[in-house]
C-alpha cells in the first residue's frame, strides 16, 4: 500500500441497504477527512477524526456514520442508502489536525438507485 | 455563512498565462489552500498561503490578500496537461477546509 486506498472504486446500491465505505492509509497520520463531491458544489465535509479513536461531525453527516479504531483505518457507514447520497466520496488524511496538506485516496463513486 | 467563490470555467491557450481568482468570506482564516483535481482523479495539492503575498513553485505561484478576502493562483507556460479543475480551499477557526466548487481549466492549442 502507498498512501491512501479506498474500496470500492464504484458501486450501484438500492435505496434502504447499508454501505461501507472503507479507507485505508500507511503514512501514520493522525487525522482523516471523509468527503462527498458533487457536480457543481465543493467537497464537502462529512466526519472527521484527529486521531484514532476520537471522530466529529463535519458539514454533511447525516446519514452516515464513521469509526477509528485504529491509526490506519476510517471506514464510512451508510446504514440506510438514500438516492441523494448518489455522489463521489473521497476519503483524505493530514499529519495532524490544521496540517497544511491533505491526501486523498482515489474515492469511490456510489450510484443509490 | 462561510463562502468560497471562484469561476466556474476559463479557456487558455497553450504556451501563455492564466489566473484564477478566489474571495472568500468564512469564520476564521487558517491559511488558503489551492488544490489540483484531473477529471476522474482525487485532488492534489499545489499551494499554501497564510500571509499576504506572493508565493511563487515554479510554473505556478499563488498571491494572498487577507484584507480583500482574495487569492489568485496564476499559471505560466501552460502545457496541455494542466488541463484540470483548481480547487480553492479555506481553513477556518475549526481547522477544517472550506472549499470552492472548483475552476475547470481548458487548454486550447
């Protein structure tokens, strides 16, 4: 692994199933972003986490839901998949909380139909 | 509310110069970040300003105004591959990025 993976790269869901999006880097960094993208619109921010074991709410988070029980790992759950959650999901990670440079994991695009 | 506004489209030809401009009105202000995102691809950062001025990497520099609320990233010697999207970002009072929706740069021979 170099950097930041995410899995899958696509994925067409029904409406009402859960998803989990998983995010994976080796460069021990302490914080993790989860992001959605869409036509038009910035990335915005949905959880984050400053460290392992510590997650917050960004700007979008309802409906989905995160874990860090490890360094390495940020998995991100949509428990009940809704049609607006069609979009473009990038998982990114920084040294720490403030660092100037964020990296991101190639996303995964998510159809909900 | 926190706001970041950019163009949504330029066209340039290959071989001249390009800015695009950003203002930014957001709680706080922890730096301005530009980012690099090809279609189909994850962004990738270019620069970083916290203090007004200028901040020239190469073919790419970035300027910042905290005052005005405005950054500009300028492109020299455009080559086809920097055809992309540019990404400008913010970081607010709670460290976290405020971004624009982009600018989908075109390069035109």
């Amino acid at each position: 692994i170099a950097g930041i993976t995410q899995a899958p790269t696509s994925q067409i869901l029904a409406a009402g199933r859960r998803m989990t999006l998983r995010c994976t880097q080796d460069m021990r960094h302490n914080a993790m972003y989860w992001y959605r993208q869409d036509l038009g619109l910035g990335l915005r921010l949905i959880h984050y986490s400053n460290t392992a074991g510590t997650t917050g709410k960004g700007e979008v988070p309802d409906g989905y839901s995160v874990s860090r029980a490890n360094t390495d790992d940020f998995p991100l759950t949509l428990a009940s998949a809704v049609p607006s959650q069609t979009s473009v999901y990038f998982c990114a990670s920084s040294e720490r909380e403030g660092s100037y440079e964020q990296y991101f994991g190639p996303g995964t695009r998510l159809t909900v139909t | 509310g926190q706001n970041i506004d950019q163009p949504t489209e330029m066209t340039a030809t290959e071989g001249a110069i390009v800015q695009i401009n950003c203002t930014y009105q957001t709680s706080g202000f922890n730096g301005l970040f530009w980012y690099q995102q090809h279609a189909g691809e994850a962004p990738t950062f270019l620069s970083y300003n916290v203090l007004d001025g200028l901040e020239e990497k190469g073919r790419f520099s970035s300027f910042l105004s905290r005052s005005k609320g405005y950054s500009y990233l300028l492109l020299k010697e455009l080559q086809m591959k920097d055809s992309a999207s540019y990404l400008c970002a913010v970081m607010d009072s709670n460290y976290q990025l405020i971004w624009g929706a982009g600018t989908k740069l075109i390069i035109k021979p």
